[in-house]
DNA sequence: CTGTAATCCTGCGAGC
DNA sequence: TGCTCGCAGGATTACA
C-alpha cells in the first residue's frame, strides 16, 4: 500500500516518539510475515534504545544504540505506529515493542502480512541487502544515467517507474501520477521518448512525490502514518482512481488500462500513446 | 531481456 | 441477506 510519501510520513511521524525509547519488551504474534521474524530476536533487544529512524526508498529502518537495525517494509497493508498501550490491541497486530517508561508501544499491524521486520546486524549489512535492490531516491536522479536506462530500455514507462532498481519508492499510485503530469502514456516504451520527454519525466516524479509528502501520503484504505493518523494527499491525486472523472487538465474522461500487471489510470487525450 | 501470470494474504464492494 | 468474483499503496518467481 505504501508507497515513498506514505513510508516518509511514517518515518517522521515515529521519529519525535521512539529515538531515545528504551525497549522493555517484546512480543510476537502466531502467524508468520512474509519474511518471518526469528524468535531469537526478540529477547535481545530488551534494554536496547532507538537512535535513529530513517527511510529508504520504501523501507524503514530504525537504527538502535548497539549500531543493529530494524528493518521494517509495510507490504501493501503493514501499519506501524506508536501507540498508547491503553488503547485496545487491534487484530491482524503481529508485533509489538513495549517502551521502557510503561504508557506506549511500538505496534507492526498487517492484515494481507505481505510485509516484514528484520533484525540487521549494522548498517554495511543493511546496505548490502537495500543497495543491491534500490536506485537512487527519486529527489536526486542523475539526469544522464537515468536517461540512458529509459532511452534503452524496450519495457514500458508503467514498468521502468515501478522498477525499484530503476527508481526507489515509486509504487502504483505515484508512477500514475508522474505520467500524468509528464503527459506521457503508461504503456509507451522508454526507447521512444525525446529527450524532452525524458526530462520532463524525471522532473515530475519529485514533483508527485514531493507533493505527496507534504500531503502526508494517500489513504486509499488501510494506511496510517506513525501516530495513527490517515493521509490526506488522496483528495489531491489527479489520475489514480479517477477512472470515468474528468480530465483536470481538458475535462476528458480519465480511462484505465491494466499495464505490468497494475491498473493504470491516464488521460486518452493528454497522454497520447507514444507517436514520436 | 520482455511481458504476463501466479504467488503470498485478507477484506471489501459490486452484482446477482 | 448471502453468495461469488474481482480488486487492492508490493515484491518475487516461473514461464512463454
């Protein structure tokens, strides 16, 4: 579900209520994540206290006072909040970290558990295991090397922005909404843009996201930043879920297509497939 | 290298 | 009301 602005959202929201929180206790749920969490873990963190919490491209990462780190991603559903341990367990909750102090508690809640939470055991390992899957952040794409992989690549612009080799943190939503502002069509191939165009790609997926951020995510449905609070950049999405609504730009009905196996939603007029 | 589909899960809304 | 179907902010794998 979450996509960069939404995990950034969490990030920020979590950061002013857990570094400098002493781990107390740790509990762990019956059902397994997708990367199950080692039961060895747990037992080991107790005493151990939040230094940083940080994001990259879509993946959490909170870093603890013995340099091990929290590796967290939220799948489509995961939820991961701080919350007052006199607020009712919600169900679906798999884990959660008590903090030294008594009054709240780390939750990571997942209804479909297609996230996961690891222990890392510093930050060369992390690395490792982030950087061999991860581009660079959208805020700072190197124009020539970003231009060369769109320019010769054969996939379509649907695929390349939901690459996260290519591009980390772009998900379904966002990609939507970079090729609608860049005008450009989801199933055009990289190999055909302009140059111009590839600019005007590179410069909207910021924008988007950036945008997005300040509107502290997108609540389609389950999403909630890290103080449990929904997003509210959803009433600001120009394409995404917009099918059959007007066009913001020409009034057009939005139509939607199903490309990389994701649905795509684009302007018929103004994002003309490719003709160049 | 491409694209497509299936897989991991649960919940919800649409349609009958 | 109850059922089935399809779809959902992701990532990985198998296969044509």
């Amino acid at each position: 579900m979450p996509e960069l602005p939404e995990v950034e959202t969490v990030v920020r929201d979590l950061r002013p209520l857990l570094v400098g929180r002493t781990i107390a206790a740790v509990e762990v749920g019956e059902r397994k994540l997708r990367r199950p969490w080692n039961a060895a873990w747990g037992p080991t963190l107790i005493g151990r206290t939040f230094t940083v919490a940080r994001r990259r491209g879509k993946w959490i990462i909170l870093e603890l006072d013995d340099d091990r780190r929290l590796v967290v991603h939220l799948g489509m559903t995961g939820q991961f909040t701080v919350a007052d341990v006199a607020l009712v367990r919600p169900d679906h909750l798999h884990l959660s970290f008590a903090l030294r102090g008594g009054e709240a508690e780390l939750r990571y809640r997942d209804i479909r558990r297609f996230g996961s939470v690891e222990l890392f055991p510093d930050e060369a390992t992390v690395v490792a295991y982030l950087g061999a899957k991860l581009g660079p952040e959208p805020f700072d794409i190197p124009a020539e090397p970003f231009a060369a992989a769109v320019r010769g690549s054969t996939r379509n612009l649907k695929a390349l922005l939901l690459d996260q080799g290519l591009i980390a943190g772009v998900g379904n939503i966002y990609a939507d909404e970079a090729l609608f502002l860049a005008k450009l069509h989801p199933t055009t191939r990289g190999c055909d843009l302009t140059a111009k165009q590839v600019k005007a790609l590179r410069e909207a997926i910021p924008t988007v996201i950036e945008r997005a951020v300040a509107g502290r995510g997108s609540t389609i449905r389950d999403y909630v930043g890290g103080s449990g609070l929904r997003g509210e950049y959803q009433n600001e999405l120009a394409a995404y879920g917009r099918t059959g609504e007007p066009c913001l730009r020409c009034g057009t009905p939005l139509a939607m297509l199903r490309v990389a196996g994701r649905s795509s939603h684009f302007c018929p007029a103004c994002q003309k497939a490719s003709l160049t």
